[in-house]
C-alpha cells in the first residue's frame, strides 16, 4: 500500500472514531477518498491542500453514510 493510500486510510480511520459509521459505509468511503485523491492529484492536488477548506475524509464517510441508508 503507498504512502498516500495509507495516509487517506488513517485519516478515515480518524473520522470514523469520531461518529459511528457501518463497515460498509466505511469501506465505500476508503473507495471514494482513494478515487477522489487520485484524480486531484492528476491535476497536482494533494490531500491536505483540500484541509484548509473541507475535511475531505470526513465528508466521503458522510457520503457513504448517506448512500447506505438511501
């Protein structure tokens, strides 16, 4: 696992502990995070330059949260 994957899987882990999230939804998020960074990226974005403006890996979890109970 990279560096960046680890780092995005940490910074779920944290969010998670925060407020409770199913399994599912939790792994949805590392999914969605992973694919979000992953594109930034392309376009010279990393991770924390998205933390001055939202909590990227809190609102995935939120997402996936969402999703699950649609």
């Amino acid at each position: 696992m990279s560096d960046q994957r680890t780092d995005t899987h940490g910074r779920i882990e944290e969010s998670a502990a925060a407020v409770p999230v199913s399994p599912a939804a939790r792994n949805a998020a590392f999914y969605l995070l992973d694919d979000l960074v992953a594109v930034a990226l392309n376009h010279g974005v990393r991770l924390t330059d998205f933390d001055s403006v939202i909590d990227l890996p809190a609102a995935c979890l939120k997402v996936a949260s969402t999703l699950e109970h649609r």
